[in-house]
C-alpha cells in the first residue's frame, strides 16, 4: 500500500501529468547542469551561466539519470499518451450519447414513480427527503389492465408480466441496466476515472437482485425499497452533475 502523500501523488492522471512535466524540465535542467559542454552563447548574455556550471558539472550519474528520464518522457508522450488522446477524442460522441441514453432510463424511472405515486413532487426537485412518501404512495400491485378490453404485459429479463407499477418499475430498471452496459462497453478505452467510479458505486448486479423482487413481492408499496431507490438517485444526480460539467468536453 502507498502512504497517503504518495497515493495522491500517482492518483489522477492530471496530478500525474503535472508531475512528469515538472521531473521532464528538472531533468533537462540536470542535463544541462552536469554536462562539460560548454555553455550556448545565448545562456552568457542572460547573466544565468551560474545556475548551469559549477554544481554539477562533471557527474556522470546525473547526467546519465535525467538523460534516461527524458528519453522515457519523450517515449511516453508518442507512445501511449498521443494515441490515447486520440481514441478519447473518437470516442466522445459516442460517450455523450450513451451517458445521455441512460440519463434519459433514469429520469424515466423516477418519472414512473412519480406518476403512479400519490405524492405531489416536481421531478427537477426531487430529493432524497420526498422518497419516503414517494415510496409509501406507491401502489406495487394494483393492476393497470382494469377495465381495459386489450390488456398490457410487460418484459422483464424475457418474461412478460401483467402490468402493474411495480412490473413497470422493474422493466424500467432493467432499461437501465442495458444503457449502462453499453456505456460500460467503451470506458475501458475512454478511460474517464470520475465517470467509471459514479458508474461502479451504482453496483448493478446487487441492486437487479432486490429490484426484481418488486415482481413479487407481496408489498403493497416500495417502502422496504427506499434505501435502494435512494442510492439510486445519488447516483443519477452525480451522473446529472457529470454530464453537465463535460458537456462542452464531449462536444
């Protein structure tokens, strides 16, 4: 394990950048400092010879380290910091539109909710706060094909279900689950550490198990759901923020 100041040292490829750059013009200052060429003319005429001469003139191992450092600075910038710019740079479109796709699942989702709930709430307003009457106001099992000559069913993991909010609720998560996928597809090329991390709290697999559950259940409401419901919005509006910070980006 690092100790904490160099754990934040090599998190974060900004703050890692910034370091190589910095070792990149110490480095080069090293080679300059170390070397027995003489100094360029044009260093004479700035008065700074004395930062270059006389400190480390002569030593071979800095000279050969800060040497060795440059070489693997330039290596990496043509080798593996370029071409991953440029995949980045392929790949916003498509990130944009797949981040956007599952924003779109998940608002509708909370939508649903909000529509089958007897809670009054403005869906821009939501907050973690409203989900507990929103829950309660839920009605898992009444059946939305009363009254109806056709009736409705819906898919759930390729099994078609009587509609119900709570069938409707599932089949809507599920939704989600197959954007998310998708976008899942391309971040390990992407490689955007703030969208991967907001996507690996959302722990798919784990929340799928419960939501499926809603199907049958013998709650009459997603009381027992709320803490799931809740983790959930967390994570759309960190998405939400996400999005709207990187807009300009994935232009």
């Amino acid at each position: 394990m690092f100790s904490r100041p160099l754990s934040w040292i090599i998190s974060g490829k900004e703050r890692l950048g910034r370091l190589l750059i910095l070792l990149f013009f110490c480095s080069s200052w090293v080679l300059v400092s170390a070397s027995e060429e003489p100094i360029i003319p044009l260093l004479n005429t700035l008065n700074v010879e004395c930062f270059f001469v006389n400190f480390l003139t002569g030593n071979t191992i800095a000279l050969n380290l800060s040497l060795g450092f440059i070489v693997s600075s330039i290596f990496y910038f043509f080798v593996s910091y370029l071409p991953e710019e440029r995949r980045k740079r392929h790949l916003k479109p498509i990130v944009k539109v797949r981040l956007e796709t599952t924003l779109g699942k998940l608002v509708s989702m909370f939508k649903l909710l909000l529509e089958h709930s007897s809670t009054e709430v403005d869906l821009h307003k939501l907050k973690e706060a409203d989900l507990n009457n929103l829950c309660k106001g839920f009605p898992v099992k009444k059946d939305l094909n009363a009254g109806k000559v056709v009736k409705s069913e819906y898919p759930v993991e390729g099994v078609y279900y009587n509609a119900t909010p709570g069938v409707l609720f599932a089949n809507n998560w599920f939704q989600v689950t197959d954007s998310i996928k998708c976008l899942n597809e391309v971040l390990p090329i992407f490689n955007d550490e703030e969208l991967t991390a907001i996507l690996l709290n959302l722990e798919i697999e784990p929340l799928s198990k419960v939501i499926r559950t809603a199907i049958t259940s013998t709650s009459t409401d997603l009381s027992s759901y709320e803490s799931i419901i809740s983790h959930i919005l967390k994570i759309t509006n960190k998405l939400s923020e996400y999005h709207v910070k990187t807009l300009i980006l994935l232009m």
